[in-house]
C-alpha cells in the first residue's frame, strides 16, 4: 500500500450534524483530523462523497468521506475509486467496532464485515473485501441498550477524555499503513492501548 501511486483513504460515518461526535463517527473524525495534519482540504463532492487530493509523507492520497448513510457507503466509495482508477489493494477504510474495547485499534488487511452495515456495503460494491481496514474500538453496549442505539449514540463523559486520543493514534496508525505498510502498521498498533 506504499508508493508513488494514488491511494485512497476513507473514513466511514453518516452525514449530518445529527450524528457528528457518534460512535459510528468516529471514521470521519480520524479522517477529518488527518486531512488537518496534512493540510488537505476535503472540500470536493463528486459520487457522494467530500473528499480532498494531497500528500502524505510523499505519498499521494485521497481522504473520502461518503456522504450516504453507513450502510450505503460502498457505491459512492467504488464510484471514486473507479474514477481515480484506484485498485482495491490501494483503499484503506477506517471504521468504529464493538467487537473491540474502546481505546483499542486494530489494523486488518482483508476479511469480512463482521456485522458492519458500511463494511457490508462495501464488500458488496466491490464485490471483495480484499481492502485494509483501521478498525476502532467503540465497545459494546451494555446488556440492555440496543447495539445500533449505542453506535448511534454519543461518546460517554469518561470516554471522551480519552476520544481526542484515540482519534489521533488511529490517524497515526493509517498514516503507518499508508507509508510503511500493512504488516509494519499491524506489527506497531495492533491490539495496544492507546
């Protein structure tokens, strides 16, 4: 996932103020603050997506966003891809998991969707799931709270002392992927705390 070629980078989430600061946002947040570090604008929308052209480290990237709900990400994401003629191989997606504690990062670099609606809706526009992926713990609800409610809900107090952590280590270990590859990322940040 090194190089001169143009890879492209995408944070999972759903559009509108409603959800900003959810748990299922927090893909957009890691993108967001990445294209901040980067001085990249994501200030163009083509196929349903805000994204933005730049470098990181020398190599160059585009940072999307789909603008559809999660479970819809997977076309406008596959429509810029084609567009930019960017290979599967070359997408790394970055999405929240509550199948992983919160403040842990796990860097993966094929499989399924594990029961993610956006993972889901990517696979399906590929037609694969042969793409990396950053994932990020959000935790799991407790007993009695519905799984889509916690996802869709807001960071606790106490987790969001720890959030702007989390959100910046997440962008340090994409940034890792990008530059210096999947097995170097996953060596570095796979399953530590943040």
């Amino acid at each position: 996932m090194t190089g001169k070629k143009l890879q492209l980078l995408v944070g999972l989430g759903n559009p509108g103020r409603k959800y900003s600061r959810t748990r299922h946002n927090v893909g957009f947040m890691v993108a967001d603050r990445i294209a901040e570090n980067f001085s990249i604008n994501l200030n163009s929308k083509k196929f349903d997506t805000e994204f933005g052209k730049g470098q990181i480290n020398g190599n160059n990237v585009i940072i999307a966003k789909p603008m559809a709900y999660m479970n819809r990400s997977g076309p406008p994401v596959l429509n810029l891809a084609k567009y930019y003629n960017i290979l599967i191989e070359d997408l790394l997606v970055i999405h929240d998991d509550i199948d992983l504690d919160f403040e842990r990062i796990k860097i993966k670099s094929k499989g399924g969707h594990g029961g993610h609606k956006g993972i889901k809706s990517l696979i399906d526009a590929f037609g694969s799931g042969d793409f990396s992926r950053i994932r990020i713990g959000v935790g799991r609800p407790e007993v009695q709270v519905d799984v889509s409610d916690h996802v869709l809900g807001k960071f606790s107090s106490g987790e969001k002392k720890f959030l702007v952590r989390l959100v910046e280590r997440s962008g340090e270990a994409a940034v890792n992927v990008l530059c210096e590859g999947i097995i170097k990322g996953m060596n570095r940040f796979n399953f530590i705390n943040i």
